[in-house]
C-alpha cells in the first residue's frame, strides 16, 4: 500500500487576469495559502506555461519547478485537455472547439490536428524534463454524436471511428513511453473514451498499450450511473492520475441522464465542490490507497452553486482529511507467535 498524495489542485479554473491568479507565482502562493502542496497545470496559455520552451530545455523547466518549490510546492501532473480534444474532433464540433487552438490553425482542422498532436509530444517531453511520472488528457472524439444509435448506426462505423482514434494516439503514447511518461486519459462526457467498455475498446485497438491510462475522476460516472467504486477494482492497475470532484444525480419524471438541455443548476445530474455531492470518496480513498495507488489527489472545482474560492478553500481540508497515511504494521501483531516450519507442523498436529 501507498499513502496518497496532496491535496492538489487542478489551475484551470482559476486562472484569471486579475491577482492572485494572474501568474504561476500568485497563483502559487495562494494556492499554498490555502493549504495545497501541489498544482496541477494547464498547458495552453503560454503566460502560466510555455509547454514547447519547457520540452526543449531541461534547464528552463528546473526553473520553472524551481519557482513553485521555492513557494513549498510541486507539480502534480500537467494537463492537455484542451489539446488533446483537438486530436479528434468531428466536424460538427469544428468550429466550437476551434477556440481550444491558436487563432492561426482556426477553420483549418488538419493543421489543427497537427498541432494538437505536437502540443502532445511537447507534453511527453516536458513531462520528462519535470521529473512528471503522470500526464492528464482527453482523448478526443469522432463518435460521441453518434453514442445513442437513432437513426441505427452503419455496421462498422463504431470500429472504423475507434481504429481512426488509435491511429493518431499510437505515435503519441510512443512517444509518451520514450519519456517515461504515462498518459492519463480522463474518461468523460464528449469523449470517445466515456466509460470503462471504450476505454476497453480503444485500449485493444492500442494494443494494450503500456502509456494509455487513466485519470480517475468519480464525478463523470455519478451523472451516467455507473459503479465508480467497482471500476477501481476493474482498472486500479492503469489509474495513474485522480480528480477529487463531486457530482449529485436527482432524477425526477421530467428528467434524467439526459439533462434535457438544462442549465447545469437545473439538471439532474450536476457538479458539485467536494464534500458537497453524493460521491462515497471515504471509500475511494480506501480502495485506492488498497490497491497502491501513489500518485496524487488532485481537487479540481466545478459547481453550479458554491463559490470557487469557498470551494477551493475547503477542497484543501476535504482532501486533507481523506488521504489515509498507511500502516507499517499489522493491528494483531501484538497477539503473533512466531512460527517456522516445524512449529507449523507441530500445532497441526503433524
């Protein structure tokens, strides 16, 4: 067993121009303030982050570190969302997450591709160049309109979207196991990769690629139903990565897993801060500690009713609260014996 790291926080949403957000410095110190020991970091503003300057200098990047643990911080993982949606992307999405790339490989998706696609190498490398064990992702999508098969899906149009998806991964996670570094891909709404049976699916079309894991995030699996508690014992081995998020599902007759294109505050699925949802994080934390888990639990704060700064502030406590440091010994050792072979056979009678 592992005692699990943290409490961590995940910047993206809060990053923002005005102070304490406004830098990775400010942002550090009041994220320190508040009682985290490690951040977890957005890579797609170069202001926070310059994902490229940092892959190609080992010593920019010990700075860089240096900075945040002159502050009694460390880096958790390092984070592609954005980038990594935009290695998949179905044409009906194109010109909403178009805003995810730079203005110049806008209304172009095979340029934009391309960059996604070196935006995820950049990562590997400067994952690597960090001393990072673990990188957070999306896998993108190019079926999630088609998940609900209304009108019947063509034979084989499941499959060729998977093989397409495992094509432009391979390279990636290739390069991701020259780093040393483990993709952690969050399983989520909008991705291909939704729940355990896709994550299944591609992880064959990968050929079980040792570098294509998991962030575990609990909140994603409250809103479609599914046992977040039972799929750490299916995937503990390949879980490499954690979001502490919250999530309540309140289904009525008028509503359900759909949401019925509802404001977040009026669905019956929705987020909420930690401690403030119907998560059984007591459990997890014990299932993951069980298994060895040894990365870190990283708070990210998404909630349609609490205030982000009150979030935050009590994230650092909940997950405080939660980690459990592990026994070094066994409770009855008090009542052992001692025993060796003879003394076995002896009290069997033998």
């Amino acid at each position: 067993m592992k005692t699990i790291k943290g409490p961590g926080i995940f910047l993206a949403q809060f990053i923002a121009n005005e102070e304490p957000y406004n830098s990775i410095e400010n942002i550090g110190k009041w994220a320190k303030s508040l009682g985290f020991k490690g951040v977890q970091i957005p890579t797609g503003d170069p202001a926070y982050f310059d994902l490229q300057k940092v892959a190609d200098s080992k010593t920019y990047a010990d700075e860089y570190k240096g900075k945040l643990q002159d502050l009694g911080l460390e880096i958790t993982e390092l984070s592609t969302h954005l980038q990594g949606q935009l290695v998949a992307v179905h044409p009906a999405y194109d010109k909403l997450f178009d805003a995810f790339a730079p203005e110049q490989y806008r209304n172009n998706p095979k340029a934009r591709t391309e960059w996604a696609v070196q935006q995820l190498k950049y990562a590997a490398k400067a994952s690597q160049n960090l001393g990072l064990k673990a990188h957070a992702t999306f896998s993108g999508s190019l079926l999630w309109q088609y998940f609900h098969p209304w009108p019947q899906r063509p034979d084989g149009l499941v499959d060729e979207a998977f093989t397409e998806l495992a094509k432009r991964w391979k390279p990636i996670l290739d390069t991701f196991d020259e780093c040393g570094v483990d993709v952690c891909y969050e399983i989520h709404p909008g991705e291909d990769l939704f729940d355990g049976i896709t994550y299944e699916m591609f992880l064959e079309k990968v050929n079980n690629h040792p570098r294509a894991c998991l962030l575990y995030d609990p909140s994603h699996f409250v809103l479609q139903q599914l046992d977040y508690i039972q799929y750490i014992d299916f995937y503990h081995e390949r879980i490499k990565a954690f979001h502490v998020k919250d999530a309540e599902f309140n289904p009525t007759g008028r509503q359900g897993t759909f949401g019925g294109y509802q404001s977040w505050l009026n669905r019956a699925g929705r987020y909420r801060s930690p401690g403030d949802g119907q998560v059984d994080f007591k459990t997890i934390f014990s299932k993951l500690t069980q298994y060895g888990y040894d990365g870190w639990a990283v708070m990210e704060w998404e909630c349609c009713i609490k205030n982000q700064v009150d979030g935050a502030t009590e994230g650092a406590k909940f997950i405080e609260d939660h980690i459990i440091r592990v026994t070094d010994k066994a409770f009855d050792d008090f009542a052992s014996t001692g025993a060796d072979e003879k003394f076995n056979r002896e009290i069997l009678g033998l």
